[in-house]
C-alpha cells in the first residue's frame, strides 16, 4: 500500500495554506527569543506570567530532580505518586478553594480523562461552539449525546437542554477562550445549569494566574460559590509557566476520576521535579500581584495602541489579543512580514480557528516591558495596515 493519498492531501494543505511547520526555539521561553537562528521578540506564548523561566522555579525543579530523579516511574496507582504529586494537589485544592484537586499530565488528558470518567451513552454533554478541541474531543470519545451551543449564549444553552431527558448532563466551556480572550459568562450559564439540573465543567487553562485577585482565575472573578461549578480543570503549562493540569472539586468528583479517569490511570505520572517546580510557581503567582498589574497595564497599553492605529480587536480583557486577518493565505504572508520585521506571532488557521477567521493570536505576558509593546505597534502599523 502507498503513500500517495497522503501526499497528496498534504500537498493540497500547502495549497490552501494550512500546512503547519514547527519552528525551533533556541533559548528558554522569554520575550527575546532565538528561532531558527534569528533573534525575535515574541508575542504568542502562554507564559503569562513569565514563570517559565523564572529562577526560583527553575532551582525547585532542580533540587527535586536532585532528590527524585527524572521520571515519575510508574503510574499514580502502581507506585508513581510522590510526596511532591501530593502536596501540590493539596496546595492546589486549596488555591481553588476545592476538597480536592488531582493532577493530570497535560490539560488534553485532563479533559478527556474527566468526562469521560463521568459520562457514558446514557448521558448528554452540551458544549460551547468555541471550546478548545481537547473538550470536544473528550465529549465525542464519551459516547453521551453531543450538543454544542452559541457561543457564550445561555439562551441557546437553555433551548438545548430542555429537550434533554439525558440520565445526567454536562455543560463545558472554556472559561477564558483561547483562540479569541472572552470570558465565559459564568453566571448566566450557571443559572441555566440549576435550573436544569446539569453539571457545569469549566476549562480554565487561560485564566489561571491572570484572573482574580490572587490568580484564582475565572471562579475568582466571578465568585462563583463552589456549588455552582462542579468540575474546575486547570492547566499548569500557561500562566503557572511549568507543565501538567488539573481537576478540583468534590471528594466525590476526584474520587471518581481516581477510579474511573483512564487518561490518570493508565499513564506515568509527572515527572515529581515537575510537581515541585509548580509548587514555587503556584506560591509566586499567588503572591507576585504586581505580575497581574502589570500584564493589565500592557493590555490597556496595547488595546489602547490598536484602537489609535484604527486596528480592530476582539472583546478581550485577557493577555490574548487576536488580531483576526480572514483567509489563511494573509494571516500567513502577515505573520512572515511581521517575522521580517523581527516579530514573532505565528498565524492560526482553520480548522483550530473557525473558517475565515485566520488570525494572529497576540499574547502579552508579564515579562514584556512598555516599550516591547510599543515596538510592536509599532510593527504593526508597519505590517497590518
Ligand atoms: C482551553 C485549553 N484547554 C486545554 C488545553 C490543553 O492543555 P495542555 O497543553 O496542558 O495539554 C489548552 C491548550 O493547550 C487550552 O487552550
């Protein structure tokens, strides 16, 4: 058997430009980075908070590595559940203000492992139309009857769910978008959620670290009674600058997912020094505030910038500021004109992003500084317009 069908789709991809080619970084994730041998200021990580390569975080992982090793060496049931797992789900738990937390290796299988240890044929999940691709994905494996609604609109969630006789049913969102930077509605949704007797699940891998107070995230923002959203998963490769993700909530809730969340217990665990690097970020990014003030100061800075240019944002108050271009072939000539300028923003296509809306995904982060938002616009105005 040949590959020639392959080929050929591949070649059609490169046609419509959707071809993806990774790029290789040479320095740590920070604002001046090396990629593929030229220098950059980059714009389009998650590290918002800049922890990624923060020096306290970087010694943990060190001295756990020291103390533990490198690999987690078996799954958290056999005998792969450190010390280290376990006071980080503690600190988590309470960070969330949660029972419980329990951690994940990545927020995919964080997602994938919830649902699906929640829902079967019997149920219904009911999705966000923007949800990130780990949440659909996870509703589709589950084998619950699969609906998605408009997005951010509690009146279509409601529609839906009325007609639901399901056994028990679900409702999933992003809390902060990742392709776009809205919030969820999180009250409204909530309201639908009683009333109907659903679950909320809510994906706060953006929002953690930027949101709230204290970095609580979207729950915090909204104080949300804990009651109210059932299922809180976060991810720790973002704001909190490491890798890995969890889930709080009820005893009951991670009871479960203990027993049931395939994607917890047929895999190794994280690495521990992974776990005791997160420790350090969760403390920093609970206490450091001023990362929070100053990454909204660049926010505004930048929004304000755009809207002076005449370049049209979306409506987000978060550190991810799309620039929407439209078809894939701009987004990508624009980006490469942004590279020849030495910024860097990779272009996101379909089908991550809806058809038609290819866009350079703008992210800000606490380690840029004023006049690397500036040097942007600056590019910007050069570029875009
Ligand atoms: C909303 C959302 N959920 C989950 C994930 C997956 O998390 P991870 O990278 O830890 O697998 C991502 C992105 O990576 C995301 O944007």
């Amino acid at each position: 058997m040949s590959f020639d069908d392959l080929s050929k789709e591949l070649k059609l991809r490169k046609e419509q430009s959707l071809y993806r080619q990774r790029r290789t970084l040479q320095t740590p994730q920070q604002p001046l980075v090396q990629v593929d041998g030229r220098e950059y200021l980059a714009f389009c990580s998650n590290d918002y908070l800049g922890l990624a390569n923060h020096p306290d975080v970087i010694k943990s992982f060190q001295d756990a590595a020291n103390l533990y090793g490198v690999g987690g060496g078996a799954s958290h049931l056999v005998n792969g559940h450190s010390q280290t797992h376990h006071e980080l789900e503690e600190a988590l738990a309470d960070f969330t203000g949660r029972p419980r937390a329990l951690l994940f290796s990545t927020g995919y299988m964080a997602n994938i492992g919830a649902v699906n240890a929640l829902l079967n044929k019997q149920d219904a999940i009911f999705q966000d139309r923007l949800n990130h691709a780990s949440l659909l994905d996870a509703g589709l494996l589950s084998g619950a009857r699969f609906q998605r609604y408009l997005h951010n609109d509690a009146d279509s969630l409601a529609k839906k769910l009325e007609k639901s006789d399901a056994r028990r049913k679900l409702v999933v969102t992003d809390g902060v978008f990742s392709m776009d930077g809205d919030l969820a509605d999180l009250p409204a949704l909530s309201d639908v959620c009683k009333k109907e007797s659903a679950w909320l699940m809510v994906d706060d891998a953006h929002g953690f670290g930027c949101l709230g107070e204290q970095g609580g995230g979207c729950a915090e923002y909204y104080a949300m009674p804990n009651q109210d959203l059932q299922v809180l998963v976060g991810t720790l490769g973002k704001g909190f600058g490491t890798a890995g993700a969890f889930v709080a909530g009820s005893e009951a809730l991670i009871e479960t997912l203990v027993q049931h969340a395939r994607t917890y217990i047929y895999t190794t665990s994280m690495p521990p020094a992974v776990a005791a690097a997160t420790l350090t970020s969760l403390r920093i990014l609970r206490e450091e505030t001023w990362r929070r003030e100053h990454l909204n100061k660049l926010i505004k800075q930048f929004r304000k910038g755009c809207e002076a240019l005449g370049l049209a944002l979306m409506d987000s108050p978060t550190p991810i500021q799309p620039i929407v271009i439209g078809e894939s072939e701009k987004a990508m000539k624009i980006s490469q004109s942004l590279e020849n300028d030495g910024i860097f923003i990779s272009a996101i296509r379909p089908p991550t992003v809806p058809q038609g809306s290819a866009r350079l995904r703008v992210t800000l982060s606490a380690s840029h500084s004023e006049a690397q938002v500036d040097r942007l616009l600056r590019s910007l105005e050069k570029v875009v317009l």
